[in-house]
C-alpha cells in the first residue's frame, strides 16, 4: 500500500518520538536522583534504546520506512535510494518527534530534575558528550557506530520479506551498539536524537542545567551523517 508523504511524516515523527522517549527515558531513569531506577547501569540504558528503536520500527517500517533517524534517509538519498524531494519533509519530521519525545520525559521525570545536582547527568539525559571531552574520540565513536547501525540496517532489511522480524534484529542490534560503543559518547548515532534535544535543553528553565555544550554539537550531526552515507554506498557497492 502506498501512503501519502504526509502520512509517511506523521509517521517518522510518531516514531522518532517513541524512540527518543524510550531511549532518553530509559537514561533518565539511571542518571536523575531518586527514580526507582537510579545508578541502574548501563545494560538497562541498552535494553531501553535496543527497544526504543525495535518497537517504532516495527510499528511504521510498512509505511514510512521506519527511518526515523536524518542519518539513515540523507545515507540512502545520497546513494539514491530515496527521493531527495521528500528528504526535507521527512528530517523536519524526525527532529520534531525528537523535540516531543523529549518533552515527554522531562513532563514524566521534572521532580527527579529538581533533585539532580550533576549538571552533566542532566544533560546526558537530553543529549551526547565525549566521557574525554575530545571531539576527534566522539567523531570516530560517532561514525562508526552509525556505519556499524546502518550497515545491519540495510542488510537486514534487503530481503523485503517480512520487515517486522527484520526490525527485531535492528533492534537487538541498536542495544549491542549502545553495551559496546556506548561507552565513549552515550552514543548518539541519530543527529536527531541528540540535536533537537539539546536545544530543548538550551530553552528550558532547568536548576541546575549547566552548558549545553554546543562545541560539541557539531559532532553527533556530521559524523552520523557520513557513517550512514558510507555504510549505504559500501553495501550497494558490494551486495
């Protein structure tokens, strides 16, 4: 069935919104003082992106794609596998369902704000930094969990047998990313997941908050952006 570009956009934003909500909520729930889930590790922040990208896949793949990530529709454009007039359209969608699905979180975890001292815990909730501060160690990190994301991504969905068991393979591969290169930025591997969050991060009124970090903002958009476009071209190339 064919659905039009709007409906397709609706989609991308419903979809980034779950994502981001699931997957920020998920870091909410482990770094905000208080919550049930408090210092409960990392492998609980990989379950919750693992999911956070597995579940919305699963529900609009069959209609929009299920890209919900700038990086993978600018990739697959670039390569020409996706029509470059619809690729505005469907980024302005995916940064503005990024925006709710952090909305979201904040109207759920605003008490646990309020108690938080660590600025940087606060921010980690919203947006990406490198554990070293070094932007070349987040650039590296960066581009190459997103080849590694959207590598899988294409392969295991070129068959176009049955996209909804292609997506729990996604998933399970989002959350091996996050236990395996998380480690270094969070990691962002979406310029929407962390840019349309970081600036909500700039425009509210959070005590404390800190910087946004805008030096580093730069760095979960670009190299994204070119991790996906390689990853694309290499498996057209070769597969």
């Amino acid at each position: 069935m064919h659905y039009t570009l709007l409906v397709r956009c609706v989609a991308e934003f419903i979809g980034t919104a779950i994502m981001v909500a699931l997957g920020n909520g998920s870091v909410a729930n482990v770094e905000l003082k208080g919550t049930k889930g408090f210092h409960g590790g990392w492998i609980l922040i990989g379950f919750g992106y693992g999911i956070g990208v597995m579940v919305p896949a699963m529900m609009f793949g069959p209609i929009s794609g299920g890209q919900i990530n700038p990086a993978m529709t600018l990739g697959m454009a670039v390569n020409g596998q996706f029509p470059w007039s619809e690729v505005g359209p469907y980024i302005i969608a995916q940064f503005l369902g990024a925006i709710f699905g952090q909305l979201m979180i904040v109207a759920a975890y605003k008490p646990y704000y309020n108690k938080t001292e660590n600025v940087e815990s606060i921010l980690g909730t919203f947006a990406t930094i490198d554990a070293e501060n070094s932007r070349l160690n987040g650039f590296i990190n960066e581009f190459i969990g997103t080849f590694i994301l959207v590598f899988g991504a294409v392969a295991l969905t070129s068959d176009h047998i049955d996209p909804r068991a292609d997506f729990i393979g996604l998933g399970f591969l989002v959350m091996c990313l996050v236990v395996s290169f998380g480690g270094p930025t969070g990691p962002a591997l979406n310029p929407a997941r962390d840019l349309g969050p970081r600036l909500l991060h700039a425009l509210l009124p959070l005590n404390p908050k800190g910087s946004s970090q805008w030096k580093y903002s730069w760095v979960p958009v670009l190299a994204p952006i070119l991790g996906a476009i390689a990853a694309v071209k290499l498996y057209s190339v070769f597969f």
